[in-house]
C-alpha cells in the first residue's frame, strides 16, 4: 500500500472514530450510533479527499444533488404509503442516513482508495450497516433503506467532471 493509501485510510479511520464520538450519545443502542457515526463519517472523509485530489467543487455539488433528491422525494412522497415508516410516521423514502453513508462510501472507494480492494470493501460494509441499523433502529423498511443507498451509491460513485475532465462512474474495488 502506498503511503498515500496508507494517510487516506489513517485520516479515514480518525474521521470515523470522531464521528463515532460525536454521535454516541445520541442513542442508546451501539448499533444506531454506528449508523449515526457512518452518516457523517463516511462524506467527511470524502471531502477530505476531495481537497486532498484538487476535486471539492466537483463533490459538493454530487452532494447538494444527493441531498436535494433525497429531501425532495421525502416531501414529495409524504403523505403516500411508500414514505410511511415501520412506526407509521412520514417522510421514511428514502433513507438519508442510507444515502449519505453510500454517498461517502462510494467515493472513497472510487475516487480515494480504488487500489485498495479491502479498504473498498470495509467501506461499503459500513454503508450497508448504516442501512442495516436503520432498519433493525425501525426508522426504515428495507425498501426505504435500500433507496437511500441507491441514490448515494450513485452519486457517491458519479464524476460530473466540474473543475476536472474527469466525468464518469466508478465504484472502486477492481478485480
């Protein structure tokens, strides 16, 4: 691993732990808190890296989009069966801490750390655990869940090529 790798996975894991301080006492299950932490963890370190590789204007705009969409179809769907949550309340579709997680995930993974097939993998675990403990928290149905991970994962992953010639699509984790 290249000591690029290696100070992006340092800076990606002292990301994660703060976010992980910063939301622990926010809920009193450890694997709520975890999904909590990946929210803001998982684009933290991203933009990071985005500063890092010269492409934060390119970043901040996927993630305006991501939320934007993702607070967008909250409204718009409110009120309709697919935004009700397992405890009845609205505004369940699609779930925003599933999309960020994806959103920090997938650009890590493609943009940060595409060499590294573990550190990849570890962060798309954490991405889907993040979906996970919304669901298990009964915040969100797996489709809920599943949803917000699309939306992120796809964004996360896309390269609209502002500030860069760069436009595209990667996940990271070539094999």
């Amino acid at each position: 691993m290249s000591s690029r790798c290696s100070n992006s996975a340092g800076r990606l894991a002292g990301a994660m732990a703060l976010a992980g301080g910063l939301a622990g006492s926010v809920a009193a299950d450890p694997f709520e808190d975890f999904g909590t932490a990946m929210k803001y963890a998982l684009p933290l370190a991203a933009a990071t890296c985005a500063v890092r590789d010269d492409r934060l204007e390119d970043f901040a705009v996927r993630g305006a989009v991501h939320m934007v969409l993702v607070l967008g179809l909250k409204t718009l769907t409110d009120g309709h069966p697919v935004s009700v949550r397992p405890s009845g309340e609205g505004r369940g579709f699609p779930s925003g801490h599933a999309a960020s997680a994806a959103f920090g995930a997938a650009d890590l993974a493609g943009k940060c750390l595409q060499d590294d097939r573990l550190a990849g993998a570890a962060l798309y675990g954490a991405a889907g655990a993040t979906a996970l403990s919304r669901v298990e928290a009964g915040q969100h149905s797996v489709q809920q869940a599943l949803s917000g991970a699309l939306i992120g994962f796809s964004l996360g992953g896309a390269s609209f090529g502002i500030g860069t010639d760069e436009i595209g699509f990667s996940f990271g984790m070539r094999f």
